[in-house]
C-alpha cells in the first residue's frame, strides 16, 4: 500500500492515476472528500494531527509527504508525520521538498524544510527528497483574469525561471516510490527552458487561439494576492525568486531525464493540457 498526502493537488492527482494505473494499492488523502480513481481508497485526513492519519497509514509501506502550506508555518511540527509514519510500519518516504532549500537556505520557510528533510534522514527509512522549483500550474492563478477580462496581471513580467510541469513531479515522485534505486536520491525538477510570465501569458493564448493582454503587477500588489492563499513568509519568499532568481535558479536540471529517460515537459504542453481552465 502506497499513501499520497494532498491527493487531490497539481501533484497528487496525477501521481494517484500513475501508481494506481501501475496497479498498485494506493490510499488517497486529503483534507476533504473528493473523487479518486477507481480502486483507490480515500481518507479525509489532516497533516496538522499526525495522529489522525493512523487510518491512512494502516497497512502502506510508503508514503509520498506533500505539505499544505500552512504546514510551512513556524511551529507546524511536521516531522510528527515521519515519525507517525514509522510507527505505522512505513518504510519508504518520498518528500515533496524545495529547491530553496538549496538555493536560498536562510529564508524562514526554507530552514523549516530542511529541518523536515534532516528529519527524514535521520528517520532509518528508505527516502528520496524532490525539489522542484517553480510549478507550471502557477498560472492557473492567472485563470478567472483570463476568463473574464483576457488579462494576466503578474510580477516581474520580463523575469523567467524553468517552471515545471507538475505531472514531470508526479512521475517522478512515482519512480521513487517504486524504484529501490532511487534510495537516498535528492532530485532538482526544472521544466526545460527559462520562461518568463509574458511568455507564458502569450503561450496560454496561443493555446486558447484568441489574444491575452499583459498587466506587470507591484511587488506588493502580488504578495497581497499571494498572502490569500500562503504564509505571508512564503509569499516574500517566492517573490524574491521570481523577482531575482539565482544563477542557479536559472539552471536547467537534468534531473528529470536522468529519472524517467526522457526531457521534461515544456509549458506549451501544459497549457494545451489545461486550456479549459482559461476558457
């Protein structure tokens, strides 16, 4: 048995329909109900109460650790989750980390990870930690705008970064999970190629086939969005990314054809995949 924290996300869902498809038993988890491919069992479960996720755990062998990001937040405790999964009788957990971690060590979010990531080594289980960096489905921020106005309103308009198509994640992560000899493995997840939010504006209506405008948007008028969804740390965090991203922030991983064989999506594929949501 297979448990997927945040089963019904960007990540989870897909990786969900990959192992069940593999045919492997899976437990899906998230905060509310929802539906889950056939032959997957689902459990309502909150991270925030590892002891709540004894049901989820019972009988799985691995897990896949995705946190919300109010699990983020100082004093979330989530390490309580590896714990409570050892107990369980897990043995393998695969941990959705950040590339931050690497890049940006001394942000207040990214010393929590890593502490959570330190955590996971010193467990006695099997791991691998994933750290992606931005995600494609990001722009979905930018659907309603799109829907009822053609607009996408965004930071840093002309600054790009090699965002990554959740699905390459989720394969990914299902690789790990499967795969002894990706035991120990920490893996950086870019998409191909830099892109910059103009880009992916003029990409998503060239896959709606009619014309979006662009609107640059403050530091400060992003965070105030960000901070609906987001610890405001966070949102600082992800802003000093996106505003002024690192050389190695720029760098394109080769990570995801070492694992899978072959190139990670570009983001035209994503937005083909996902047009609806703009229409």
């Amino acid at each position: 048995m297979i448990v997927v924290t945040g089963a019904t996300g960007n990540i989870g869902r897909p990786l969900t329909r990959v192992l069940a498809e593999a045919g492997r038993q899976v437990t899906a988890v998230s905060r509310h109900a929802a539906a889950v491919p056939d032959g997957v069992r689902h459990v309502v479960a909150d991270l925030a109460d590892p002891a709540g996720l004894e049901p989820a755990l019972a009988g799985a062998k691995a897990l896949f650790l995705l946190l919300s990001g109010d699990m983020h937040a100082a004093g979330a405790g989530p390490a309580g989750i590896i714990d409570q999964a050892a107990a369980g009788g897990v043995r393998r957990v695969v941990l959705l980390s950040t590339q931050g971690v690497a890049t940006r060590p001394f942000g207040p979010t990214r010393i929590a990870m890593r502490a959570l990531e330190d955590a996971l080594r010193e467990s006695g289980l099997d791991w691998s930690i994933l750290r992606p960096g931005g995600f494609a489905s990001n722009a979905l921020w930018w659907a309603e705008s799109i829907r009822t106005r053609q607009v996408v309103a965004s930071p840093f308009g002309d600054v790009g970064v090699p965002v990554i198509d959740p699905a390459d994640i989720a394969e990914v992560a299902a690789a790990c999970l499967l795969d002894d000899r990706h035991t120990g493995g920490v893996y950086e997840l870019t998409g191909p190629e830099v892109i910059t939010p103009r880009r992916q504006a003029e990409v998503i209506a060239a896959a709606l086939g009619t014309p979006v405008r662009f609107h640059e948007l403050t530091r400060d008028e992003a965070k105030a969005a960000m901070t609906r969804s987001m610890p405001a740390e966070l949102a600082e965090d992800t802003l000093d990314i996106l505003g002024s991203p690192s050389p190695a922030e720029l760098r394109v991983s080769p990570d995801v054809q070492r694992v899978l064989g072959r190139a990670p999506r570009p983001f035209a594929d994503w937005a083909a995949r996902h047009v609806a949501a703009f229409r």
